[in-house]
C-alpha cells in the first residue's frame, strides 16, 4: 500500500479496535481482510455492507446490538472519532499554545519519547481546543535517521511549545528542548482530555515564566503547572 493509502486504513483500523477492545487486534485486522476480495484499502472498506459484516461475524461479536454494527461500519467507510481526526489549521492562532502527545491510542499519553510512533497535537487557547495534526515516526523513519534519531522526532514537534510524554530520557530532553519544546513527563491522570483541561484552566489565569516567554505573554509566575516535568 502507499504511504497515504496507509495513513488511512490504519485510522479507520484502530478507531475499529477501540470499538471492540475484547478482540485481539491483530485478530480483528485479520477479520477485517476476510471481509475483502482484494487489497485492502479505502476504496475496498467503503464497498463494505451491514449484511456482509453480520455474514462474517466472529463469535465475539454475536452480542453486538444493530447500533454497534453501524458504528462498526461507519469507522470503517471513514467515520472517525474525534481524537482521531485532526482538523488541520492554517498558522498559529494568536497566543495560542500548541502541545504534543505521546499515545498510542490518541486518547492516554501512554508513549516513550523515543520510540512513540504518534504524536497527537492540539492547539489551544483558554476557551477552545482542536486536535490539528496526528504525526507518524514509523520505524523507516526511525531507521532512516540512525542515530540522530531523537533530533528527527524534535523537529517533526518544533512547532510545539509543549511535548507530553509517558518517559524521556535526559539527552532526549535537553534536546527537546533546544528546539524551543519544554518536555513534560506524566505519570497521573494520563488521558489526553484531561491535560487539555488543565492546559486550557492554565492560559486562562497566569502563565508559569517559561511558558508566557514561549508564548510571547509576560504573567508573573502565580501559579505553578502542576505536572512533573522531567530535567
């Protein structure tokens, strides 16, 4: 498959996952294939019906209600969750602070700076929020940049202020941050729209020195983010 071709199935197969965790997915992927005569790809899923899904349908699935079978379908032909379906803007808006996540899933940071292959970005402001972009390191990417590796990873973020991660390590870190990227380590309330929350409860009052600077505000320092943030 192509690499856009790709990007696409591979959205419409993990908001599939997420919609029935109790199946394995490489099993459910598999399922999927069986559904199709030939490659699998946008053109093929969107040919897809109800009937064929229920013709084919693993035994795990035979509690499934008729909505969920819908649900099903849709994801499949394009029908997308929000967290998985960025709106891409033009620019940055004014005083508007743009963060990474680390995840797997788009929904928990659950990922290692150094070896996530997705990273979810928002742009933000007090009173709104929208994913704009879902970035891919796949490991072609990884074997590409060899060594410097951590340096590609920086500057596909180098538009971010912020970069939430599951770990970091030291040099990665201090390397994050020569891109102008200050790196947050999470390790509580780890779900994506909570730490959108907390940034949005944040750019509404006064900005920590280090983020009004990136952002070009000047609040004194009145209150702390409370998050770790790894050294």
């Amino acid at each position: 498959m192509s690499t856009l071709l790709e990007s696409q199935v591979y959205w419409r197969l993990l908001a599939l996952a997420q919609q029935l965790p109790a199946i394995e997915q490489g099993q459910l992927f598999d399922w999927v294939c069986s559904l199709l005569s030939g490659p699998l790809n946008s053109a093929a899923l969107e040919a897809l019906t109800l009937p064929q899904l229920h013709a084919a349908a693993r035994p795990e699935m035979a509690s499934l209600s008729t909505t969920q079978w819908t649900a099903m379908l849709a994801t499949l032909q394009g029908e997308l969750p929000a967290h998985l379906e960025p709106k891409p803007v033009a620019g940055s808006a004014q005083g508007a602070l743009r963060a990474a996540f680390a995840s797997t899933d788009g929904l928990r940071i659950n990922g290692h700076f150094g070896s996530c292959p997705l990273f979810f970005v928002y742009q933000l402001t007090a009173t709104e929020h929208r994913l704009i972009d879902i970035r891919r390191f796949s490991a072609r990417d990884a074997d590409t940049a060899g060594s410097e590796s951590n340096e590609a990873r920086a500057e596909l973020l180098g538009d971010c202020q912020l970069l939430f991660c599951e770990a970091i390590g030291g040099p990665a870190a201090a390397r994050v941050i020569r891109h102008g990227i200050h790196p947050v380590k999470i390790k509580r309330d780890p779900v994506i729209a909570v730490q959108v929350a907390e940034l949005q409860h944040l750019l509404a009052g006064q900005l920590p020195p280090w983020l009004a600077k990136a952002l070009g505000r000047k609040d004194d320092l009145a209150s702390r983010f409370d998050l770790e943030t790894e050294e």
